[in-house]
C-alpha cells in the first residue's frame, strides 16, 4: 500500500510511461480489429456464400442445358440406385474440396494474422514513440485534457454531439418582453454558475424565476461569506441581516467579492429585488426563510473552526442542506410535485450534504493553496493522520493523506440512500434532471477521488467527456440509478483491506447497492 502511495514525486515520470503504454496498447487493439473485421471470407463453405455459389452453378447448368426463364424442360425419370448414387458421388466431392478448402484457409489465415500483428505493433510503436517525443508538452494542463481524449474517444464523440447537437436542442428562448431587471438575472446568472445555469433555463415557468432569484440571492450570500478580506465583526453584522435586504428597495452593497461578477451581483443587487417581488408569495417567504437560516449559519461558523463531525455535518446543512430543502418547498409549492416532497426535509438536507461534503473533499489543494486559506476538513477527521492538515501535502505523510481521504469519503456516503429515496420521489422529468445532475456527478467525483493521492497535490476533476456522459444520460430514474451503480461498485472493487476505513465503507457502499438494486 505504502509503495502505491507514495508516488507523488514521481507522477510526472509515471504518467509519460502509462500514457504510452495506454496509446500502444489501444492502437494495437484497435488496428487487429479494424483488419479481422476487413477480412472478406473467400471459403465456398460459408453457408450464405455456398449458397450463393450452388445457385450460380445451377444457373451455369440450366443455361448449358439451354433452360430459360418460363420453359421448363421434362425431367427424365431416374431410378432410386440412380439417385442414391449421385448423393454419395457429391457427398464425397464436398468433402474432398472442404478439405481442400481447409488446408487453404489455414494456410491464409496463418499469414493474414502474422501481417495484421505485425502492422498492429509497427502503428502502436510509432503511436508510442510520438508521444515519448513530444512528452515536454503533456506538462500543459491542455495536452493532457487531449491525451484524456486520445485515450476515451468515445467521450471525443459525445463532446462533438453535445456542443453540436445536443445543447442546441435544449436551449430554451427566454420569455419575451422581460424587464431590464429581469434580464440582467438571466444573464448573471451563467456569469455566477458553471453548472447550475442551463438546468435552471430548462425549468418549467412556474419555477424558472423563482428559482433564478433564488440561486443568485444565495450567490450574493455566499460571496460575503467568501470573501476573507474583509473584517469578521462587519461580515458576521451583514449575514444576520442579509434576508432583510429583500424587502429594502434599492439596496446594494460594495466592498465584497473576489470575483467580478460576483462583486458585480451585490453592487446591483436591487435587481434581485425587483424580480423577487414579481415572485408568488409562497416562493417569496421560501426564500427568505432559507436566506436567513443560511445567513445565521454562516455568521456562526465565520467565528469559529469546524472541529468536529457533528460541526461539520452542520456547517454543511446550513450552506448546502438548507437549500436542497427550500427546492423541495418550492417544487411542492409550484403545484408541479406532491406536498409529500416539500414535507420530506431529512432526505432534502442529505441531497445538499452530499453535494457538499463531495466539494469540501474535492476542493483541499485549492482552498489551502487560496490568498487567505479556510478549510472546512473536520479535525476530528483530519487529526488521526496529522498533526497540521497542511501535513498531508507533504510526500513522507501520502499514506495517512490518502486514509484521511478515504475516511472523508467514507462519511459522505451515508448520504447517497437518501440521494437515491428523493430522486425516486421526484415525478416531473425537468425538475428530475434539475436534481439529478448535480447528484450524479458527486457521485462520479467520489469514485474520481476514492485512494487518490492526486487530491493533495492538484485540482482533481472528472473528465470533461465523462461529465457531458452524464448531463446527456439524466433523463430517467432507472438511468441514474444504473450510474449510482457504476461507481458505487467501482469503489468498491478498489477497497484496500488495509484502509481503516476499509469495513465501514463496504458496509456502506453495500447497503446503497443493494437499496438501489431492489428499485
């Protein structure tokens, strides 16, 4: 185990090597199928050709015998020891020549195979050879995401039929005539939200506004939490009260935000405003309800550390949690789903943890990296393999840094029954999706993430193909549960007994297998 982890020094060397040996290997593959499925079958034996090759003699024969099309010629009556004997005679002449044909074949086939590997090693070494050659380049973050693409180009494929075809189809016109205000949320919208955008544009109109003003009241919320340069005293003051800003005509606020277009969003703010007082009054007492439990939250854990699992499993309800039960109240809300989904907050709020705890997970090497570093890794966690969590960055602590990984994995996956239990509840195929996505790709980013020593060393993602795989596939409950399948049980093949976390995590990943294999 340790030799496996310990290989962070050496991950540049490791990939050149892997990635070559990937590229010959499937060149190899690739060329012994393409020249077995070239090869035309030249054996009279082969039924669908003896076939052919009976007929045209018959009709060689007939035309001999001066047979033509409407004049058939009397048969000559034949005795039965006639008969029997032109059996035998054309029994032992196909044998003879199947023989033949045999000896032949083999023959060809023998010579066919020793060109087709032989052509199939010079294409794959070359293939190799190119890319050892052209290694200085594969240090790119760029050359790399085509080597990804080289090597799964199914998903180059999907890439192509999703920019091309599919997001094409699933553009949805905004409304026309909308207010300036309404227009600049729209538009903010994919400046703040990488994925949350389309699936909100692809709503029903009965919730497509509401939930546009709810996300980027949320992003505005968000941005003040972010922000580490400003004061803790006049941050904590502005999130207790940040859900009375809703009902303030006019109201913006400057002096917060990294990101410009984050900055941009509370500086015209009264945007938000305008468009959330056009909202039906149930969405309207949504929101601020979520906005202030959320703003409370924040302005609590903006004091102090998260230090335990419980702290952590808390932080998490009030900046992810929350918000997954204030969708819920809104899907019941729009007449579009039962009332049973917004009564049903215990499985909403374990939407939003998994959400959560899998971008916490994600996110170490970025956060403790950032200009002013927060990091929500419990020490409860964190603490039984490290003294300081900055520890686990360095290469004589990989091992401990990948079972400090494992364990955080670990306790995000007793939230994916009730991840499964709410999809299941969910009956209009766009909110479905709406909610789907999001799931499935936490999931896929677990499986990334599970014994990946990268996680300390840079940013890991899922691959750019493997994520429009799953956008596209998103459109039914059976589908996504066959996704859940899929990396649930890649994780599990990939258990190392010697793990500490190793018997919880089967337990876990068991009963989410079997939950999903009942449905």
């Amino acid at each position: 185990m340790a030799n496996n982890m310990v290989w962070a020094s050496n991950n540049n060397n490791n990939w050149r090597l892997h990635f070559s040996l990937s590229i010959f290997l499937l060149c190899s593959f690739e060329f012994i199928v393409w020249a077995n499925a070239s090869q035309v079958p030249t054996s009279s034996s082969t039924p669908v050709l003896q076939s052919w090759v009976t007929g045209t003699q018959q009709i060689e024969r007939d035309d001999t015998a001066g047979v033509s099309v409407g004049l058939i010629a009397p048969i000559p009556p034949r005795t039965e020891q006639e008969l029997l004997a032109e059996r035998v005679a054309q029994r032992e002449e196909r044998a003879a020549s199947k023989q033949v044909d045999s000896t032949e074949d083999v023959q060809g086939e023998d010579e066919d195979s020793w060109w087709a590997l032989g052509q199939s090693t010079v294409v794959g070494g070359l293939s190799a050879l190119v890319v050892v050659l052209l290694y200085p380049l594969s240090r790119t973050s760029k050359a790399k995401k085509v080597a990804e693409l080289v090597l799964h180009p199914w998903e180059l494929l999907l890439l192509l039929k999703y920019k091309f075809i599919y997001s094409h189809t699933l553009q949805v016109a905004l409304p026309p005539g909308l207010s300036p205000s309404a227009l600049y949320c729209y538009q903010k919208l994919p400046q703040v939200s990488r994925s949350f955008a389309a699936v909100i544009l692809e709503l029903p109109t009965e919730l497509r506004d509401a939930i546009c003003i709810f996300y980027l009241v949320l992003r505005a919320l968000d941005t003040i939490e972010d922000d580490m340069s400003v004061p803790t005293k006049g941050k904590v003051e502005e999130l207790n009260v940040f859900y009375q800003h809703l009902e303030e005509p006019g109201w913006t606020l400057s002096g917060y935000g990294d990101v410009p277009a984050e900055r941009d969003l509370l500086e015209q703010f009264h945007h938000c405003q305008t468009v959330y007082k056009t909202l039906p009054a149930r969405h309207q007492e949504i929101i601020r309800d979520i906005t202030k439990r959320m703003g409370d939250g924040m302005a609590d854990f903006a004091e102090r550390s998260v230090v335990s699992v419980s702290d952590y499993n808390k932080y998490c309800h009030y900046v992810a949690g929350v918000v997954g039960i204030g969708l819920s109240q809104m899907f019941s809300a729009s007449g579009l789903e039962s009332e049973a989904v917004g009564k049903a907050e215990e499985i909403s709020n374990s939407m939003g943890l998994f959400l959560q705890k899998t971008n916490i997970t994600r996110d170490y090497y970025e956060d403790i990296n950032a200009v002013h570093s927060r990091m929500f890794y419990p020490k409860e966690i964190w603490g039984k393999y490290a003294q300081a969590l900055s520890d686990l960055m360095r290469p004589d602590h990989a091992t401990k840094a990948v079972h400090c990984l494992n364990h955080m994995i670990t306790d995000a996956t007793v939230h994916i029954p009730h991840c499964i239990q709410y999809l299941q509840s969910i009956k209009n195929p766009a909110i479905f999706k709406f909610c789907a996505i999001p799931q499935a790709m936490a999931i896929a980013t677990m499986a990334k993430l599970y014994n990946n020593h990268a996680v300390f060393t840079r940013e890991v993602k899922i691959r750019k193909g493997e994520a429009v795989a799953i956008i596209m596939s998103c459109t039914d409950f059976k589908t996504v549960c066959q996704m859940f399948q899929h990396y649930v049980r890649d994780i599990q093949r990939r258990i190392d007994s010697s793990d500490p976390n190793a018997k919880l995590l089967r337990s876990r990943l068991r009963a989410a297998s079997e939950l999903i294999a009942a449905l």
